[in-house]
C-alpha cells in the first residue's frame, strides 16, 4: 500500500529543483536586491519604482507613473554608478523603464443604463394570450403584461419631464 502521508516532504526552504526551483530562486535574488535598488533611491522613488530584472548591462524598471521614468533619465547616471559599485559582477551601463500598467488607467465612466423598447401592443398581446393557456401560466403572463405597462408609463413621465425641463429652461 503506497500512502502518501509516509512519503517524506521536502520543504520549498531546500534548494528545489527543476523550472519551480528556478522560479523561487529568481523571486528570492529579486527581494534582494529590491532592497538594494531602494538603498540606491532617494526616498521619494522608492515606493514608486520596482526592479524587475537585471542582465545584459541593462536595469529594468517598472514605474508607477511617467513622472517617475522622467526622474529616473535625470539620475540615471548616479544610479549606474552606485549600481556597478554595489555589484561589479553584474556592471549595468542603462536603464530601461516602463510605466505599470494597471495603475495608469483613468477610471471608466458609469454606463448610462438604456431604456427597453417596449412595443405598444405587447401588454395587450400577452393578456390575449393569458386567456387561453393555464391559470399558472396565465397569472404569469397578465403579471408580466402589468410590468411592461409600468415600464411604458415610466419612459412616458421620464421623457416628458425631461421636455417639461427642456421649455421651461428656453
């Protein structure tokens, strides 16, 4: 009997392996040095830009914002240079950044719901039409037939309040 509760559990604190060890290597080497990179901001950049990765002499950044891309092109060069100093195996000659995406967006705009188009003869079609089927089935019709004359009479009073505002705004 093979039961998985005697096989023994290896904790992801080892050194995995395979493409997930990766992964958790990577994650952990980029917790470091976001500390480090914010050691090389002043104060104001440090909650607002992110190190995403670092390879092939370039600094990839995330950004919240373009106001923080700007002021990472005027201290870059500062940067670089506490950059290479902090980690001479790994030298970086740019940075390369991006705005974040989903903190950019402009809020949308609440839709403005439309009003169904009711055909004037709908209420009346169903009531015929209740008259001939069930009496369950009918009650839930003159029910819905009830409903679609309260819609019509409540785009009536909306639209003519509307027109009522429209003169008395001439």
């Amino acid at each position: 009997m093979d039961d998985k509760r005697r096989r023994i559990w290896r904790p992801m604190t080892q050194n995995p392996s395979g493409p997930i060890g990766e992964i958790c290597r990577r994650g952990a080497l980029l917790r470091e040095r976001q500390i480090d990179w914010n050691a090389l901001l002043a104060l104001e950049a440090q909650d607002h830009t992110w190190l995403v990765d670092w390879s092939g002499g370039v600094l990839s950044v995330l950004c919240q914002s373009p106001v923080w891309i700007s002021w990472l092109r005027r201290n870059e060069k500062n940067i670089l240079k506490q950059w290479n100093n902090r980690f001479p195996k790994t030298p970086a000659r740019q940075i390369t950044a991006s705005v974040r995406p989903w903190s950019y967006r402009l809020p949308q705009p609440a839709k403005i719901p439309k009003a169904p188009y009711i055909s004037a003869g709908a209420a009346e079609a169903l009531r015929a039409e209740a008259d001939r089927l069930p009496q369950a089935i009918a009650v839930a019709l003159k029910r819905l037939a009830a409903t679609l004359d309260n819609l019509q009479a409540e785009a009536v009073v909306s639209a003519s309040a509307k027109e009522n505002g429209a003169r008395l705004s001439e």
